[in-house]
C-alpha cells in the first residue's frame, strides 16, 4: 500500500497519513438548463494511484490519532455517515471519540454507488448500507490488519499475540501504542483481502445501545450547513427565477438595484438573475429593484384543474405502454362476480426541507474552482462545475456539506444550484467568493416536485371473494425523461413511474399495469419513495375495499395472497400483533392496515384514528413493523421510521401545490403545509430479525401510512378517499 495517495482530486493537498483506498476515473452524462455535458466532458478527476487491493474506499488514521472516515455517501440527516462509520468502526475496533466522517468524491471506482452498478457515485434510493456493507467493513479490517502489522514489526512479537480496542494496540509484555503512533509505518506495508467478524462477534452493527456520534454538534450548535457558511469576502447572491417554468429572460434592468448601497453586481445565470450584495438582506432589497421582462413563449401555462383534467381523460383512453401483463385481465373481468373502480388522483408535491437550496463557489486566481454545496451527485456536479467555470473537472474541489435534508432535492440532473454558484462567481471575477442562497419562496415554486399522478383502477372478485384481476393504468410525467437516465426508459415505461404497481407481491392470476407518460413543461424529480409514494397508497386502499367486499378481515385477505412472499407476511403479522389487531377498540377509535415494499425494504403499519365532532379525525398511533435486512443501526432505522411516517402524514393529509395560469400558488410553509408537531401521532417501531445484507430505511418509511390512514376512515366512513391530500377532499365523509 502507498504511504501517500492523493485521495481526492488533484488539487487537494497532499497530507501524511495511512489511507486505504484506491482510485481510477469518473464518466457521465448531465443535460440541464442550457448546460450539456458528454461522457468525455467528466475526465479524470484524480491523481490517486491504483492500489492492488480490494477495499474500495478510505480510512485515514492521522498521526494525532484521529479516525477520519471518507463517506461516499452524502449525509443528509438520513443517518448514512453514522452507519458507515459503524461498519468501519466493527472491524477497526476504534475509539468513536477520535471519528470524523467526511464527504468524499472526485473518484468513481472509489465511490460509485455499488447498488446502481459502480457506474456513478449518488446517494439515493436508500441505497446507503446495501452499497457500502461489504466495502467499509472491509476497509476497516485492513486498516485493523495494517496496525497490528506495524505493531508486531516494531516490538519483535508474533502478529497473533498482539490485542486490538478502543484505538490501542497492545502486547502481553506491556508494550502498546495509539492508532496514531502507528499510522505512519502502517501505511507502508502490504495488506492481503482480511477475513471479516462473524456476525456472532458483532459489537457495534446491530447494537441497540450504539448512538449516533454526530448528535452533539447538531444540538450544540456546533454543526455547519452551507447555510452557515462564511469566509473572507464572502458576497451573498439571491436568485430571481421565471414565474412560470419553461419562460426566459427577454431583457432586465438592474439599475436601480446596483445604485443601492451594498449591492455588488446584478448577474444573469442560466436559469435566472444572480442578485450579489455584501449581506443576504442587501441582496434581498436589491433584488426588489430589479425590472424583468420576461418570454413566455415556452411557457407552461396551464393550472392543475386543467392538467388534473386532462389526466382523468387520459386515464380512460386506451392504448398506453404495458408495464406489467399477466393472464388474461379481460376475460377475467368477464366473469368477475364484483368489480371495483374509480380514479385515483396525487397532487404536486414539494420537498420542502428546512435548509432552502444553496451552494457557494470561488474561483481561484490559478482557476482552479472550490465549489461548497450538499453534493448529492458529486461526480455530476463536479463536471457541471467544470464546464460552467471554463475549466475541467479535476480543478474543481468540492466540499461537500452536511444539508438540512433533501429527500431527492439535492439529486438534480441539471445541477441547478451549483451552475448558479459557479456561473455568479466566475462573474464576479477570481478569488471572490458568492454563496447563492434560495429564499423559501424559490424553493417552493423553484420546480423538481414530485408529479401529479391520476390512477385508473378496475378490480374483480370471484364467487368465492378471491382476486381474479386488477388493471392499474397511471398516467403522469416522467421523472427520468430527458435526464442523464432517461436510457432506463424502456418501451415507453418509466420504471419510477410504475414501481409499487409492478412488484405486486400478491397472488392475483390476471394483473395489468399500464403507464401513459404526460408532456407537461413543469419540472419534475424523485420525491422521498418515488413511485411508491401513490402507487401504495392507490393499491393498498383498493384491496381494503376488496377485502370488504369479499368479507374477509383486510389483514387475512392479504395474507391469504402472500404465500410466496413470507417477507412481506411477516413484517404484516409483527404490525397486526404488535397492535392488537384481533382486539376491540374503544367507541370512535378506528384502525387501518398497510402493506408495502419499496426500495427492496418492506414495511407494514397499523394506523388507529379516532373521529371528532367537526367531521374531522386524529391519528393517534401508528404500528410500524420494519424488514431492512441486517439491522446495522437499530435506534437509527427506529428514527427513519419515524420520520418517513411523519414525513409521509403531512403529505396525504394536506401537502398539495397548485398552479394557476402556470403559476405556483404555495410559497412557504403557511400556504405549503408539512405535518405539524401537534398532529403527530405516537409511533412503534418493531424491527423485524434478518440475516439478509442491509437494505435502506431512509425513505421505505412513507408509502404505507398514506393507505393505513386512508383504510382507517374506510373502516370508520365506509368510503374510500381517492383524491389527495385527505383533509381538503374529506367532506360528506360520516360514519
């Protein structure tokens, strides 16, 4: 193993250290707002040497003794950082007080995400633990390898007799060292591919007492956000976008704004105007001032009753892409002895999180670039970066930031936020640092929302009340369409479109999905589940109706159907038991069940409401029974759970953004309303024992409350809600 291997891109600086890693080049694809990026445009973006060894990432131990850990993953609050570090930290035998973790990037081979094929590094899809399980854990066995190695060298002593905890190595003879004392000499020697714990020897994966290291700075206020970024010279930019999508800058009169003191530049970007001031505030009043025409030729400008409209009529017409087409769904139909239909309609959503989108940039006066920024996609970024600063990628370092959220926000095809950064700053000429911060307001009607989806759904019983069919026809715009994925579009489906609907794991004969994809100007991302956020809540609901109109209790009915599945039936009978699903409820209190399986995790709840005299209801308490495959960090996937579940509440209940004429109508969290804390319920969490590799909890959370909630009513009104958010589309609704 190299003693030194330059870890990220060429400009960063050259430290002494013990690393294990390796790194080759970085290639990919981004089109965006007047931004193209080829596969060649993304060129090598390290210097790093090829190691002959298998650990595909980084631990550095540092000669002050500090752990510092390279996470390929970005942290988003999601808790990835910590878990890696608990895969590391198992095999190292570390002290957590000298653990830092820290974003990585700059090296695909390093870093690309294992569960999307390595092609790229992008966190997502709650792919975190599942792509790093094997490599981390890896990584810290060799590096444990590695100290023990430089121990028995320096003290003349067989390797088998040297002990390894807390960050000391030691000897019987009384000899022993720090981590630190060690590092040096450790970075020199080779290491084979180390034989990993036996689960049976597990202390930090799986253990419930094990709290994230991270938590401290976050309640302190020690933790730093791109929000909270300063420097010397640091200017502020404030963003003035189209006030509907798809219009451009036709012309702009900044001279009222430069006349206001404090007020550094006025700039045009490639989706906007940079407003640049010395303080956010200055930059705020200026942009007041500012006089934009705008060209609405392109524009979109249609409302969402008339795109909503347009959807429903869609949904009736035939001859969509097939996504899913078992038996004869026809036929069956035409012996049916019931059938059930309807629409199901989803609204917009935002993402909404606490930190607003932000990125800084500063151009180097030898032009090179250093970009600060929640990097959910660094490779991308880091080439987008290049393009827009004149430059290529591996003079751009980036600094990747912890972020106040994201739940797919921050993973833009486009690098929306970045290209502001870079393109105010170059601008701005060399060695003048801007951070571009979005208002709330940008955020809300800034685009990238999840889409509006209108479901039309058809399903029959037999004489004996089994599922004989269901068609599912969707009909929305597609995320991938256009985008750097866009080739996983095949024969016209969008799989983030249909997943939910396609992976059924019920046992039903004659099963159709069908998917029209709509072309609609109003920009569109993946959303905190993605599909699964309506294909649940449309399936879930409809086979509680089924089940009703079968007979049958909703949780045997769906049993009865998962025969193949013991999973799914699994995580189901933990809720149902763990709620007391065979036991009466008090007068006015009523339950709901779901069951779904997104991102290869698999998640039922029991929901229990309560009905109130304004023709209104509570959640009082949610049952959510969890498979995530090996459980790394218990307490955490309790918390994701928890937060999924609150996550997913506030969007069934009463999230929706609307336009009119091609305007957004929401601006901030009065008009666009998240769960509030009063409305959030008590939750369970039981996680379900499993020996298989760890799959992600950050996001399989939010599908399955929507239905619970929604079966909840059911059971309570005898009507199911079809049209979302709950509350706005309720009236009429009594028991």
């Amino acid at each position: 193993m190299s003693q030194f291997l330059s870890k990220h891109n060429s400009v960063r600086p050259t430290r002494r250290r013990f690393l294990v890693g390796a790194g080759v080049t970085t290639a990919g694809l981004a089109v965006g707002y007047r931004l193209v990026l080829a596969a060649s445009d993304i060129a090598q973006t390290t210097t790093a040497k090829v190691q002959a060894n298998p650990f595909q990432t980084y631990v550095e131990i540092t000669k002050e003794n500090r752990i510092i850990i390279y996470s390929s993953q970005f942290e988003m609050g999601q808790g990835s950082n910590f878990g890696i570090a608990t895969l590391v930290m198992e095999e190292l035998d570390g002290d957590w007080a000298q653990v830092d973790v820290v974003g990585g990037y700059g090296n695909t081979a390093l870093y690309g995400n294992l569960a999307w094929g390595g092609a790229a590094q992008a966190t997502g899809g709650s792919t975190s633990m599942s792509s790093s399980w094997e490599r981390y854990r890896k990584a810290g066995a060799a590096a444990r390898a590695l100290l023990v190695a430089a121990a028995a060298q320096r003290w003349d002593v067989p390797a088998g007799e040297i002990k390894v905890a807390s960050g000391v190595v030691s000897h019987a003879s009384g000899m022993q060292a720090r981590y630190g004392d060690l590092a040096e000499a450790a970075a020199g020697m080779p290491v084979d591919d180390v034989p990993l714990k036996p689960r049976d020897k597990w202390a930090q994966i799986g253990s419930d007492s094990l709290k994230r290291y991270d938590s401290a700075g976050k309640t302190n206020g020690a933790q730093t956000y791109t929000i909270d970024l300063m420097m010397e010279g640091l200017q502020t930019a404030v963003m003035i976008h189209p006030p509907k999508f798809g219009a451009e800058i036709e012309s702009f009169d900044a001279t009222k704004a430069k006349a206001l003191d404090g007020i550094v530049d006025v700039v045009q970007t490639p989706r906007g105007i940079a407003v640049v001031g010395r303080d956010t505030w200055t930059a705020l009043k200026g942009r007041e001032l500012v006089e934009v025409t705008w060209n609405e030729e392109k524009a979109e400008r249609r409302g969402t009753a008339e795109i909503m409209a347009e959807y429903n009529k869609a949904a009736d017409d035939l001859g969509a892409a097939t996504a899913r087409d078992d038996g004869n769904t026809p036929a069956a139909f035409a012996s049916a002895e019931k059938i059930i239909e309807g629409h199901y309609e989803f609204p917009y959503l935002v993402h909404a999180s606490i930190e607003p989108l932000n990125a800084a940039a500063r151009i180097n006066e030898d032009g090179t670039i250093d970009v600060w920024g929640g990097h959910q996609m660094p490779d991308l970024y880091q080439a987008a970066a290049a393009q827009v600063g004149g430059t290529t990628p591996d003079k751009v370092r980036l600094h990747v930031m912890k972020t106040g959220g994201s739940f797919g926000r921050r993973a833009v095809f486009d690098a929306d936020v970045i290209i502001e950064a870079v393109s105010t700053a170059r601008a701005l000429g060399r060695g003048k640092p801007v951070k571009v911060q979005w208002t709330r307001e940008n955020d809300m009607r800034g685009g990238r929302y999840r889409p509006a989806y209108v479901h039309a759904v058809k399903a029959g019983l037999d004489k004996k009340g089994n599922v004989v069919a269901l068609h599912d026809h969707i009909v929305g715009q597609s995320v991938l369409g256009g985008s750097t994925s866009a080739a996983m579009i095949k024969n016209g489906i969008d799989p983030t479109s249909v997943e939910g609907a396609t992976n059924l794991p019920y046992a039903i004969p004659n099963l159709k999905v069908e998917l029209t994809t709509t072309d609609v100007n109003i920009p569109v991302l993946w959303w905190r589940s993605v599909g699964s956020t309506h294909t649940a809540y449309a399936v879930e609901t409809l086979i509680d109706e089924l089940a009703a109109a079968a007979n049958r209790d909703p949780v045997d009915f769906r049993l009865s159907m998962l025969g193949h599945h013991p999973r799914h039936a699994a995580v189901l009978k933990v809720a149902a038991e763990k709620a007391g699903w065979d036991k009466p409820l008090p007068e006015g209190r009523f339950r709901g069940v779901a069951l779904h399986e997104s991102l290869s995790t698999y998640v039922a709840d029991v929901v229990e409401i309560t009905l109130n005299d304004e023709n209104g209801f509570k959640v009082d308490r949610v049952v959510c029974a969890v498979d995530c495959g090996t459980a790394i960090n218990p307490d955490q996937i309790r918390a994701q759970m928890e937060g999924g579940i609150g996550f997913g509440l506030g969007a069934i209940l009463q999230e929706e953004l609307t336009l009119n004429g091609g305007v957004v109508d929401q601006e901030n969290y009065d008009t666009y309303t998240p769960l509030r804390i009063e409305q959030m319920p008590r939750v369970e969490v039981h996680i379900v024992p499993s020996e298989e590799p760890p799959t992600g909890v950050g996001e399989p959370g939010v599908p399955p409350i929507g239905p619970a909630v929604a079966n909840a009513l059911r059971a309570a009104t005898g009507k199911t809600i079809r049209k979302l958010p709950i509350i706005k589309n309720m009236s009429g609704m009594t028991p």
